[in-house]
DNA sequence: AGGGTTCCATAACGATCAATATGAAACAAG
DNA sequence: CTTGTTTCATATTGATCGTTATGGAACCCT
C-alpha cells in the first residue's frame, strides 16, 4: 500500500535528476525560509533543477509545499504507532517531545520546526496551505488525546485527566520549541524545556498484578 | 523622557493622516499576515496612507515593522516593573502566561502573537528582523530569569531551582500558545495551557515571619 | 533508421514587488 | 499676495515574482 514509487516510464527521455532527492533539497529549502518566503529562483538553486522541470515534476509551488511537508511531518500512521507500542501515554508523549528537542537542534538540518514555522503567517493566497499546516498538527494532538484516553481506560491515568489540556500544552511546547531553536538553544536547553513540561502529568497508577 | 509626541511643525503642509492611528493600523496588518508577507499594497490599504507618504513618515518597510513590532511589545520596562511588582516570580510568570492567552485570542485583533508569527521564518534579505524579534524574546527571557533568580536569593524559591529552564518553558509555552491560537484554539484552551504549564514550579517556600 | 514520446535549457510572459520622481496642493511667515 | 516649505496624488521605476511557450535533445519501440 505505498504511494507508488516509480510511475516506470515506459518511453520518452529519462528524467536527469533524482525526483526523491529533489524533494528533499526543497523540504529543506521551505523549512529554512519558509513557503512563500523561498522563491522558485531559490528552488531552482536548492534542487540544482530548473523551474521547468520542477513544475513538470512537481505541479506548482504550493503542491511541491504540500509535498514536502508531507514528507517533513511523514506517515501519521507512523506517529500513531509509535504511541501505540509506547508502555504509556506519557512515555509516548516525552518521546515525541524529546524527538522535537533532537530534531529542532540537529545539525545538518535548519534549526526549528517546519510545520511551526514555514506556514506561520503569511498572505491570503495562502491561506489553504497554512491549513493544510494546521491540519498536520491537529492530527498530532488526536493521536495524543486518542492516547491519553487509552491509559484513562486501562486505569493507568486517573479518570479525570485533562487529556486536551495534556495534549494542548505539549503541542505548544513543541511548536514553541521551535521558537527557541530557531533563537539560537541548543540541544540541552531545549531537553531540559521538554522534560519540565511533562511534571504536570498525573502520577502513573501501578498496576499491583505488575511484576 | 517621552519620545518626541509631536515635532510640532512649524511650516509647510500639515500631515492629512494620524500618524499613530496609521502605525497601528499597520501593526495590525503585520500581526495578521507577518513581515514579508505584507505587501507596501496591503499597508497602503490597511493604512489607508499612500505609499508615498508611508516612505516620507516610516522610512521604509523594514523601518515601519520594527517601529509596528515595538509597538506591539511595549516598552520592556514595563514588563520589568510588572515582574517587580507581583509577589513572586511565579506569579509574574502566570500573569504574563495569561496576559498572552487572552491577548492571541483577543475578537478585535488577529490571532497569536506578532512577535512569534510575523517573522518566523523569511528570506536572507529579512534575517535582520528576524533577529529584532528575537532580541524582543530574549528580552523578556532575560527579565524572567532575573525576576526567578531574585526570589530564590529571596529565599522564596529552593537555590536549586532551574531559572532557565522555567523562563525557557515559559517562553516556549508563550510562543507555542500563539499557534494553537492560529489554529482556532479559544480562550479558555490557552488559559488552561497556560495554567497546565506552571506545575513545574517548586513549591514556595512560605516566609515563618508572614502574616 | 525513423517515428513517438518525454524531458531539457533558454527565454520570456504578465503581475506584482518595494521604492520614487514629479508636480500640484496646502499651509506659515513676511 | 508672494515666497518657502512640506505633503499630497499620480504615475512609474527596475527588479523579481510564479509560471509557461518554444524548440532541440534523449530515450523506447518498431
């Protein structure tokens, strides 16, 4: 069930650039300078393609956005899973928020988030791609209430735990993170940061059949 | 020690618009739809000055953001004497947590922070005002660490206290509370966010000699 | 070798960008 | 009323924006 990974042209000349790679160049294009604040001319120079071919390969401006945040935010079914196999929901959570920590700070990537900042604002043409942003988030924070929920019914999380509120502040950490790396915290800063937004959890109800 | 309110005139044309009124028209405009992606054409009309007459009282466009974005931030001293005049450093943090949340959420403005949204990200040629905003935010880092440090000389706060990373997590919830509001988070989200994000703090310890 | 098809590089499109040149209009002072 | 000064509205600048037309080049199939 992948999105097909080559169409297998039967004739005609040979695409001259790698399509994945290209995408990649221009996620990382976006992420650096933002959606309508990278211009095609940037683009050309990232994807080392001209605009021709980018618009060949890729439709337009917005839906090679489109794509490359996909790519950038990657399979929310991936997300999903990794909750899953998570021994709880606040495991899940600090390893979703360490990730972000990792990932804002690395070194051959621009600093912070593109989901938090590449769509941040922007002019009214773009105003669908700034809620296809806002959906990729909203899909993170039901995942994380979808969660939350699962302890509360195995009793592992008290009854009434605030699990919007729970997901709403770790979606603001998040995307605030990226605030911070882009102002220039490093890793550590931003672990710490993670780490102290998650003492407001409810205490963990053990199991007594445990162990 | 005002900034000049009126450089009184003494001849020629008298402005035919309210300088004020036209810089937080603009300020506006850039809160909605972020630095570079507010046209001198979308100023001009929010404004309701022409373009002419925005370059003869502004400057320029990167000069009419940083006075906008001043305004926007008020007078850091300000902030400074609120954080001096709460009770304690978490109080001054919650205040200002919740001064944020119902600020991003206000009917009459836009949504989230200028601060955070209008210069998240951009080209080269806009990474000076990226970096005037980022100033701003570690202004107000600056003034919460202080305000933390000074309670925990004060005995108020344990000497192990983390003030940086509570100011940093402040921050980061702040700036985060800006995008959940962008994506249509209401008031009372953000306030509980806001709320959800003080647990953290160490206990105060209460003065023997109180009351 | 000769179609058929697809991609490439070059160059250009109209629209819009930030910023100004120009000259008339509106005021104060003499 | 004239002169000096400043702002006004109009129109335009060169540059860059996203996008595309054009024609040759590169490949598969027969």
């Amino acid at each position: 069930m992948k999105t097909d990974p080559a169409p297998r042209r039967k004739t005609g000349r040979p695409l001259s650039f790698d399509r994945d790679a290209a995408l990649e160049k221009a996620m990382l294009a976006f992420w650096e300078s933002g959606y309508e604040t990278t211009s095609i001319s940037d683009l050309t120079a990232a994807m080392g393609v001209t605009a021709p071919s980018i618009y060949a390969a890729f439709g337009d401006k917005k839906r090679l956005f489109l794509e490359a945040m996909r790519r950038y935010a990657g399979d929310p079914g991936d997300l999903e899973k990794a909750f899953a196999r998570a021994p709880t929901a606040r495991d899940a959570v600090a390893d979703m928020l360490e990730n972000a920590a990792t990932l804002y700070t690395g070194d051959v990537t621009p600093k912070g988030c593109l989901l938090a900042s590449a769509a941040a604002t922007g002019s009214k043409d773009a105003a669908d791609v700034r809620e296809a942003a806002a959906k990729e988030r909203r899909a993170i924070r039901a995942i994380i209430i979808a969660r939350i929920e699962q302890d509360i019914e195995r009793g592992l999380l008290p009854p009434d735990t605030k699990s919007r509120v729970l997901a709403d502040l770790a979606l603001a950490v998040t995307q605030g993170m990226s605030v911070l790396a882009r102002d220039g915290a490093d890793r550590d800063t931003l672990l710490a940061v993670a780490k102290a937004s998650m003492v407001g959890w409810p205490s963990p109800i053990v199991g007594r059949n445990a162990v």
